[in-house]
C-alpha cells in the first residue's frame, strides 16, 4: 500500500542554519505530494506541493523537488527563523481528491 | 477563504460518556469531509472519509459503533465518540475538500481527555 517515511525528530537547528527534512514515499502510479505544517496548538496548513515527477514545489523559503527515481520529497530551507518552529508532515495523495497519508511528522526547533 | 472551524478545541469527559466533535466549513461547501486522529509524536491517522448525505467511510481497524460520523449538510460534519474510555484520549482533526477542488482545509483540531 501507499506509505510516507520522514526523517525522526525532532531536529534543533540555530537561526539562519539550512535544514533539510527527508521525506520518500511508497506508492502505485503517480501521486501528488505535499509538506505540511502544524504549529502549536494549531491545525495543519499547507507549505508547498507538487504534482508531478521532477516539479518543485515552493512557499515561504520552503522548497521541495518530486523526485521519482528516488521517491523523494526532501524539503529544505536555506535559512530558518525562529517562527519555523513547528511539526512539518510529509504527504501523498494517490489520486484526485483522494485522502492523504501522512508521514509520522518532523517537529523542528530552531534556536535564536 | 477556504477556513474550517473545529469545536470545541478541548474537552475533558468522564469514562462512559459521549462525546460530540463538530467540523464547519465556513465559507465554502464541503463534499467531503476527513476525519483523522493524531497520537502524540506520532502521526496522523486516517479514521474515516465522510461524503455529504451518505455513510462515511472506514479505514481499516476503526470501529465505526465507536465513533460515529455524520455528515448532514454541505458545511458540517460531526464525530461523536461513543461510550469514552481513557484510551480514546487524543487529538481529533478534521479536513474539508471543496467540491471540484483539489485543495484540503484542516481544522485546528479537538484535544479529547477521557477520565
């Protein structure tokens, strides 16, 4: 079946450091994926997605590029702010309008 | 636009009680709505997929007497856990798609504490 591994948690990073959060996926076909974030206390939001193998997806500094040779979905940010602290989700969706399958979540603390 | 409202955020109930999950899309008709469950450090598990007037839809291992799903109109969902044990404690999120669309909105989610 249709699966998100991420990398375990949590990460600490100090302020203007570059993160990395791997993220691959095991599917059928030709899924949709996405990062998402939860902050505190709140509910997820949507970073960033891609579609289709080799697209990049962006938002927020955020970046992610839908690798399909390696079935991966690494996001990276090449220097992060206190304000990112929080859980980011890996996800796919095998098919329009499908449901997500999540990865188990990256929290991230950073530093001042 | 696009804002799913989630009530209550918390709530604290006594052991064979039952409790009620509300999910409102707010500014837009939701066909389908999800149901998901999130352990602490751990990730978020899909209970059900509800459609708007039809039974919702089970993911494996989910009781459904248990946690029961209605989705009466195109803007609310609810999940009502039946019959609470301290097990059933957990964070409870809810997602609405809009009808043609491809996008999913999360609500901010219902801490469930059973005692």
């Amino acid at each position: 079946g249709n699966s998100v591994t991420q990398m375990e948690g949590p990460v600490t990073l100090s302020e203007e450091a570059f993160l990395t959060i791997n993220c691959t996926y095991t599917a059928t076909g030709y899924p949709s994926l996405f990062w998402y974030v939860q902050y505190p206390g709140e509910g997820l939001q949507l970073l960033l997605k891609a579609t289709k193998a080799d697209d990049k997806g962006s938002n927020k500094g955020f970046e992610a590029t839908y690798r399909k040779e390696t079935t991966s979905f690494h996001l990276e940010k090449g220097s992060v702010q206190v304000s990112d602290s929080a859980v980011y989700f890996c996800a796919l969706r095998s098919n329009q309008g499908g449901k997500l399958i999540f990865g188990q979540g990256t929290e991230l603390s950073v530093k001042p | 636009g696009a804002v799913v409202s989630q009530h209550p955020s918390r709530v604290i109930c006594k052991s064979g009680t039952s409790v009620k999950i509300e999910c409102r899309s707010l500014d837009f008709q939701a066909t389908t709505m999800f149901w998901y469950r999130q352990f602490p450090k751990k990730s978020l598990m899909l209970m059900a997929t509800s459609n708007e007037g039809s039974k919702a839809t089970y993911e494996q291992g989910v009781e459904k007497d248990k946690f029961l799903i209605n989705h009466a109109s195109l803007t609310l969902s609810t999940l009502t856990v039946t019959s609470a044990h301290p097990e059933d404690s957990s964070f409870y999120i809810c997602s609405a798609r809009k009808g043609g669309e491809d996008g999913y909105t999360f609500g901010s989610g219902t801490r469930l504490t059973v005692v």
